[in-house]
C-alpha cells in the first residue's frame, strides 16, 4: 500500500477515534457538554483539510503531525494517575471508551511516523 493512502486513512482514523473520544467524555461526565466543545470542531476540520486537501504537501504532513501529536495525547493523559481502571471500567460501555483511546493511541502515533517519513522525504527531495 502506498505511504500516502496509508497515512491519508490512519489520520482519518484518528479523526474518527477523536471524535468518538469527545463524545463518550461528555457522556460520561468528564468534559462540560458545553460550547467549550465546540473548540475541537475547527481543530478537526483543520486536521481534515490537512489530510485530504494538502495531502502530500509539507503543509499537510505538519498539520497531520501537530494533530496526531495532540491525538497522541489522549491515552496518555487518561492512563497517568488512576488511569482507566477503578469506576471508568465498571462502567457501562467501558470496553468501548478503553478501546477508542488504545485505538486513538495507536493511528495517531502511526500517523506520526508516516507524517515524519512523509517531511523527511521532502526535505531530501527523494523520489516517492
């Protein structure tokens, strides 16, 4: 498979995951619910456009990079501490919320290393 059609469908992956995420943290409590929310809605657009308007060009692969950094972030932050474990993981749809930061974890850090390789080969003007 190609580089780009597997960095182009990992990303949106994890736009996808993102957004799943959001969501199940306002259900259950952890995120406000409120127009705060609708912050990630330009984020994700950018990170969209990003992906499949500028795919192949540097502009895309930072955008793609910066957003799979912040996708990245996710798991991290919700298994420092107590993690997911405790009431999260007695709670209804638990396997669900786990297994979209795990899934969220591994297309952004993917997305990451195909974005790195994506620049690097620019930078050096390597034939694709």
């Amino acid at each position: 498979m190609k580089h780009n059609v597997m960095l182009t469908v990992a990303s949106l992956l994890s736009i996808l995951f993102m957004t799943f995420h959001l969501t199940d943290d306002i259900v259950r409590g952890m995120e406000k619910g409120g127009a705060s929310n609708l912050v990630a809605v330009p984020i994700l657009v950018v990170w969209l456009y990003g992906t499949l308007v500028l795919a192949e060009r540097r502009s895309g692969y930072v955008i793609i990079l910066l957003g799979s950094f912040l996708g990245l972030s996710i798991p991290v932050i919700h298994m420092m501490g107590k993690g997911v474990g405790g009431n999260i993981a007695k709670s209804n749809g638990a396997f669900f919320f786990i297994w979209t930061i795990i899934a969220l974890g591994v297309t952004a850090l993917f997305s990451v290393i195909l974005s790195v390789r994506g620049l690097w080969t620019l930078q050096w003007g390597q034939s694709r």
